[in-house]
C-alpha cells in the first residue's frame, strides 16, 4: 500500500513539475502587407509596417497563446526578409509563419495597370509576372526557406499564400479591370499560391493555401473579405478585418 502510495506521489509530482515548467510557446511572424495587416485600417503605431492587432499573427499569437516577435512589415519582398526581418529567429523559435512572394513579382503595379481605363490593357504586365513567377521566384522563395530553416532549426514553419481577389464583377465605379482581366490576375495569383506552395513543401513546410477560404469573399462579393479600391490607396486589394480572422481560421489548423 505505501509503495503504492508512493509512485502514485511521484507520478503526480512529475507531471506538476513538468507543467511547471512549460514555457510559452515563441512564435515569429514574417512577411508582407498581408502578414502585417495592411487593410484592416487600425495599426499598432505609425511605423511604414503598419503592423495591426488585427492581423492574422496578432489573431494566432492571441488564440494559441504566444509571445510574438512581429517582423512582417508593408512592402517587404524577399530580400527585405532575408536582410531585416530573421533577427528574432533563433533555436529556441517554435513556431514561424510567413507570407512573402507577391511584391517581388510588381502585382500592385499590374493590378494598377489592368485598372487604367480603355484602350490601355494589362496583358504584357500579367505575362511578365507570369513569367517571373514560374522562373525567378522559385530561387528566392528557396534562399528565405533555407535561411529560416538554418536561423530556427527547432521551428514549425508555415508558409501562408495569397487568396484570389475577384470575381469577375466590376462594382467599383472609378475602376476599370474588365472580368478577363479579372480572370487573367487570379490565374496569376493560382500560379503563383501553385509555386509558393511546392516551394514550401520541397522544404518541409506546411502551407496554409487561402484560396478556397476565401471563395466567395472576393472583391465584389456581397460579403468582401478584400478591400477594393480604396483611400488610403495603400488599403486596396488587401484583407480587411474579417479577412484577417479567415486567414486565422486557415493556420490555426495546421499548428
């Protein structure tokens, strides 16, 4: 009975040790405008990050609990990640996300040509990307992997994609992008979510495709989770709040 007694004791004793001892968990947040929360209109300061409370690693950190290390930062490319924002990586880091790809290809300056009215057209501008997409970016995306993989060798990495942003209606009045432009800008965006996404997995990432989230929340659509066009211009074509919580649902499940 008292040996009994005993191991019960100490089984009891080891798991309020080890509870104890459970540290909260470090998560990094890396990337562009939609890491950082560009569109959500309400920032944590006046930086040029505009990094928001309201943006999808504020939303994770929050429900799972973390202490995060907010580097993502508005207009950041690959190089930007690679040169300023790995610095809170370390071993210790067990959880990184990141979002990063679509300023390297121009897509703000491609989604502002289709926008230019008649007879002005967007078709070479959406092919260059293409083109970027399918033979540049691949190596990019390879070098800021493998620089997160060797700065956090302990991390689960998730890289986070971008959503399709129309549905082929046009329902903004100073806007002109016909639905085959439209059309033409999301086989674009399906390229490249295609490309980050093996990229990604080559190294062992997981990857929180957002597109079918956001199926049917487009701009356009009678529930927008994407801004259009909008002032500050900076907030066009970006997730607004609700579509911030939509990226939240799409990584919660896979952490």
């Amino acid at each position: 009975m008292a040996a009994a007694l005993l191991a019960a004791f100490v089984s009891v004793t080891a798991l309020t040790s080890g509870a104890a001892q459970a540290q909260t968990l470090e998560y990094v947040a890396l990337g562009d405008s939609y890491a950082s929360g560009v569109g959500t209109r309400d920032y944590i300061d006046d930086s040029d990050c505009r990094r928001s409370e309201a943006a999808y690693p504020s939303l994770l950190a929050e429900a799972i609990g973390a202490d995060l290390e907010f580097a993502a930062c508005s207009g950041a490319k690959t190089g930007d990640v690679l040169a300023g924002q790995l610095g809170g990586l370390s071993a210790s880091t067990d959880l990184v996300t990141v979002t990063i790809g679509g300023n390297d290809t121009g897509w703000a300056g491609v989604v502002q040509r289709c926008a230019y009215p008649y007879p002005w057209t967007c078709t070479k501008e959406i092919d260059a990307a293409e083109a970027f997409v399918r033979d540049v970016l691949p190596g990019r995306l390879h070098e800021v992997y493998a620089a997160i993989e060797a700065a956090a060798p302990n991390a689960e990495v998730i890289v986070v994609g971008y959503p399709l942003l129309f549905n082929g209606e046009q329902c903004n009045v100073v806007t002109r992008i016909s639905p085959a432009e439209q059309a033409a800008l999301n086989d674009a965006t399906d390229l490249l979510g295609d490309v980050i996404g093996t990229a990604a997995r080559s190294h062992g990432f997981r990857y929180a495709d957002v597109r079918a989230a956001f199926d049917g929340h487009a701009v356009c659509d009678d529930a927008e989770w994407i801004n259009g066009l909008s002032y500050p211009i900076i907030e066009s074509y970006h997730p607004n709040k609700a579509g911030q919580a939509g990226y939240l649902d799409a990584v919660d499940d896979l952490v």
